[in-house]
C-alpha cells in the first residue's frame, strides 16, 4: 500500500492577503454596525428618559424628602419647647420651617431632574 503524500506548503493556500483582507473588510463591517446599535440605543435611552432615576424611585425620593423636613422641624420644635417650658409655640413654628423645607427640597429634584438632586 502506497502512503499519501504529505501535502506541501503551497496547497490550500489562496493568493496571499485575500483571506486577510476579507477578515478586516468584515471586522469593519461589524464595527461599524455595533457602532451604529450602541448610537440607536443611546439615543432612545436620552429621548425616553430612561437610566437610573424610575418613576417610583423619585416619587419614593419625593415622599421621603417631605417626611424628613416634617419629622425633623417636629422633633426642634418640641425639644426647643421642653428646653423653654412653652407649649406649641416652637413645635409649631418649625413643622411650618420643616414643611418649607421639604418642599423646596422636592423643588430642587424637580428643577435639576437628576435622581440624586446635584448639580444644575
């Protein structure tokens, strides 16, 4: 029985560069469509407002921003009326300071329109 030839270098090859030339065309290629689809998506991510700050999670914000100034300016003014022996007069004073401040807290997240309230 006959043994097959080893094959030599030269077969199955293809002029040289053309496979390595079609592999770059097609890398390009596929950049370049990657680049367009992280575009599209970045972009419907901007136009639909979505990213970090969800609908509940700035309305729980809102809600937890309201209750913090009530529950703080409640608990200064009824410290300040043991402290001065006078009855409601500075509890309620600051539930009114603690409302201002919750509100304008709830002002500032609507007026910057970012989850964590920072910067304009």
């Amino acid at each position: 029985m006959a043994k097959p030839e080893p094959p030599s270098p030269e077969t199955g090859k293809t002029e040289p560069g053309t496979e390595a030339e079609h592999l770059r065309s097609k890398l390009e290629a596929l950049k370049a469509e990657l680049g367009e689809v992280i575009a599209t998506d970045t972009a419907g991510k901007k136009a639909t407002g979505s990213g970090n700050d969800s609908a509940m999670g700035v309305g729980m914000r809102a809600g937890s921003e309201l209750t913090a100034g009530v529950l703080v300016g409640c608990g200064v003014g009824y410290v300040l009326d043991r402290q001065f022996d006078t009855s409601p007069i500075f509890l309620i004073v600051f539930l009114m300071v603690g409302f201002a401040a919750g509100f304008w807290n709830i002002y500032r997240m609507g007026v910057t329109k970012t989850p964590t309230g920072g910067g304009k």
